[in-house]
C-alpha cells in the first residue's frame, strides 16, 4: 500500500506520506516511552519519523511515460533504514524495526544468510513486487509477478538448508532459567533491591538435581561496590554448591559516579570464575545523554541518579568446559553483539534481561521477538532470563520452545541445543547487504540522472 501511494509523486509529495506513515507508524508502536518522559517519546518519535521521510524522498519520483519505475528502490531503502537504526540516535535505537514484526513470517529463515537486512528487503520486495504487478501491463505484469513469487516461496528453504549446512549440533545443556516474578511498571529508584534478589533465591529453592547451568535475569544483585564478599555473593555460592552446578546471574556494583552492569559466574564450587560486563547501554534507561544540561532543565534525570560505565571485553564466558555467549538485556536487539558472542565460540547465547520496569509487554514482547532473530541469524539456541518476564528459550531454528508468564515466579528447566560453527551471517554482517542496497538505490535513480542530463545539456532555441 505505501509503494503504491508513492507511485508517480512529486518529492513534496513523497515527503508528506513519509511524514503521515512515520507519524502513525513511530507515535502508535513507541508509546511505551511515555510512561518514562512524555518528551522524550515525542523526540524518538519526531525522529524516527525523519528518517522514514528521508526514505520517501529518497524513492525515484515520476518520470514521463514511466509514472513510477525503480519500484525496487523501496525495499533497499527499508533496508537502509533498518541499519540506520541500529546506529542513530543514541548508538542505535533499533526498537521500531520493521523486521522485528516479520518472525513468524515465511521471510525470517532468510536471517542465518543476510540477517535482518535481507528479511526486511525480502518482506518489503514481496509488497513492492505485488505492488508492481498492479501498475505494470503484459508481459511486464507476468514477469513481476513470478519474480516475486518465486523469491518468496524460494529463500526461506535456502536460509534453513544453510544453517544446518554451516553449523553442527554438538549437545544439549539441562538449564534452569529463574523468574522472581514481582509488580511490573516500577522505576528501580523507588524498589528495595534486596527484594528482588530474596524473591529469585526462593525460586531457586526449587531446582532439583544438578542442572548444566543456572541463569538469574539481568539486575538481580545490587551491591555497593564489588559484590565479592557480600550476603549475596555467599547465597549464590552456597546455592551452586548445593546444586553442584555453575549459576550466572545479574549483577549492579555502584562504583564512583556511576554502576556496572555485569554478569557474573560462579562455579559448581561457589567460587567467582567469569565476568562478563555490558557494553551497550540504554540511553535514559542506564545513562543520561547530555546529562549535564538536562539536569538543567528538568528533574526526571533523578530516575537515573548514575550513568552506567561501558563494559570491555569478549561477550563470551568458559562455563564448565563450555563456551557460552551472554549479551545483557538491550544488547539482544544488536546484532553485532551476538555475532561477537557467536564468533567468540559460543555455542548458545545467554540474555540475562530486565523489563519490569515496563507496565505493558510491548518491550518484553520485542525481547522476545530480537532474541529469534538472533537464534535465526546465528543459528544458536537463545535463552532469556527476567525477573518478571518474559523468560524465554528459543531453539535455533527461532522457535520460541518455553515461555514465562508475565510478573508470576517461574522456573523454566529445559534441555537447550548446543551449536558451533558459523553461518554466512555471523561471517560477514552487514557490510554487504549494505552495499548491495545502496547500489540499488543509486541503479534505480539511473533514468532521472540521465533525463535531468539531457535537459541540463540540451540547446537553447536560440542557438539551435
């Protein structure tokens, strides 16, 4: 439908459907923000609607006797756009996505070949390709047609045979995620920390035997400096010796100014063995851009009284003979840290995560959602844990085998896939995808440069 509401506009046309789509598009699927900052949800908002306008702008106008060709600039456009996202604003702000309401769509098992790019052009192609059916005539109409439907039936057995081509089942790992359960929609300034920490030891208490692993969510332990030597850390090292079995769990360690947002291991024998620490960071959720002037302005910098400090190092931890990937709640939504993850060796992908400050499940929902597609393009077994939701294990064909409820206590106890090797993806990112839609986009405004051309060249009548 937006294809065809651009077929044939002027630029100031294509700018104002841009601006009426983002507008309903970004201010409907972003209005969580606002139970944060009213402000700040019409900022990302306004923005984000930007650079869908810059993409209506940037479609091929009309041209005499070709009302509307290059159809095929819009989904290297959406493309373009989905890689915009994941770098501006704030390093990437990639939550709107439109791929990330395509996984149970026939174009995600693209993902272990071109990740999101290549779904999201996939998708996008299929409607522009219907769209051109209907403009196109004859011959033409015919041609489109089996070209589009051919690619949609087509490239999803090609993105499965793929991953289970480039990567080998190496063994199951018995985990034993845990979920607190607690009240949803609460800012961590206005909770005692060491609720949260007694409700997820209580679920604890309930695990059996001697699982492989056992994951707690991300902030679960908040600790005035280093957590080493506190009641927490000797809970959690008396429970992974009772269990005779390694426990990673979420950690916040105040240090100065500021907080680390770490995931630490301890072994089957209590001791602290691995640490992995958050690199990317949730603008206004973990730290304040431009705090000092917003301090200024308004007091709502109080919810974040410390900025997180950027963590350093491999996102990969060695669990008893094991490589395991860990990428910390928000890092799930970026690929690039799970290919590091992946190519790190690790032979599933740990998300210890927390969205319970959030009343609704539109976040935890696209927690959910980034944590497939990371399964899809890594072909690895992803598993989610939150204190109150969702908490989640995905196989790495993207199927979501165990869900929590939202805000209950659950104990998820699961056989999880181990994988290695790397799919074409976790090999190459982005970087070719976009090339190739940047010169798809420069090939289907051709016939405009070479019109604008031959009027810019042509004689005057004068000199004729």
């Amino acid at each position: 439908m937006w294809v065809l509401a651009l077929r044939g506009r002027t630029l100031r046309q294509r700018a104002g459907i841009g601006a009426a789509t983002g507008l309903v598009w970004f201010s409907s699927s972003l209005y969580w923000l606002s139970d944060f900052a009213v402000a700040g949800y019409l900022a990302v908002t306004v923005v984000e609607t930007a650079l869908l306008v810059a993409v209506a702008c940037a479609v091929p106008g009309s041209t005499p006797g070709r009302p509307w060709h290059g159809w095929w600039a819009v989904p290297a456009l959406l493309m373009l756009l989905d890689a915009a996202q994941t770098a501006f604003p704030f390093s990437g702000f990639p939550l709107p996505a439109l791929v990330l309401s395509q996984l149970d769509g026939p174009f995600a098992d693209a993902a272990p070949v071109g990740g999101s790019l290549l779904v999201t052009g996939l998708a996008a192609a299929a409607g522009a390709g219907l769209a051109a059916t209907i403009t196109a005539t004859g011959r033409q109409r015919v041609v489109v047609l089996a070209a589009t439907l051919a690619g949609s039936v087509a490239i999803p057995p090609v993105g499965a045979a793929v991953a289970a081509a480039t990567t080998t089942a190496t063994g199951r790992l018995d985990t034993a995620i845990v979920q607190g359960g607690g009240p949803r929609g609460l800012r961590a300034v206005f909770t005692d920390p060491q609720d949260t920490t007694d409700r997820h030891l209580a679920v604890a208490r309930d695990i059996t035997a001697s699982p492989d692993l056992v994951l707690f969510p991300e902030n679960v332990i908040t600790s005035r400096g280093p957590v080493t030597g506190g009641p927490n850390d000797r809970a959690v090292a008396e429970l992974a010796r009772r269990l005779a079995a390694p426990v990673i769990a979420g950690v916040t360690e105040t240090q100065g100014s500021g907080f680390r947002n770490a995931a630490l291991l301890w072994d089957a024998r209590g001791q602290q063995t691995g640490r992995y620490e958050k690199e990317h960071r949730v603008p206004f959720g973990e730290y304040i851009p431009g705090r000092a002037l917003l301090e200024k302005i308004t007091d709502l910098t109080a919810l974040v009284p410390r900025d997180a400090i950027v963590g350093d190092g491999t996102a990969a931890l060695d669990v008893a003979g094991r490589r395991l990937g860990v990428v910390i709640s928000y890092e799930v939504l970026f690929a690039d840290r799970v290919r590091e993850a992946v190519r790190a060796g690790g032979e599933l992908v740990l998300v210890p995560t927390n969205a319970s400050s959030y009343v609704t499940d539109e976040v935890p929902s696209i927690e959910v959602a980034a944590a497939r597609l990371r399964a899809l393009e890594s072909a690895r077994s992803v598993v989610q844990a939150a204190p109150t939701g969702y908490s989640a294990v995905v196989d790495p064909d993207g199927t979501v085998r165990a869900l929590s409820p939202l805000g209950d206590p659950a104990l998820l106890r699961e056989p999880v896939t181990l994988r290695t090797g790397l799919t074409p993806y976790t090999r190459l990112g982005d970087g070719p995808y976009i090339v190739l839609a940047a010169a798809a986009v420069a090939v289907a405004w051709l016939p405009a440069a070479r019109r604008r051309g031959r009027i810019v060249g042509s004689p005057r009548p004068a000199e004729r």
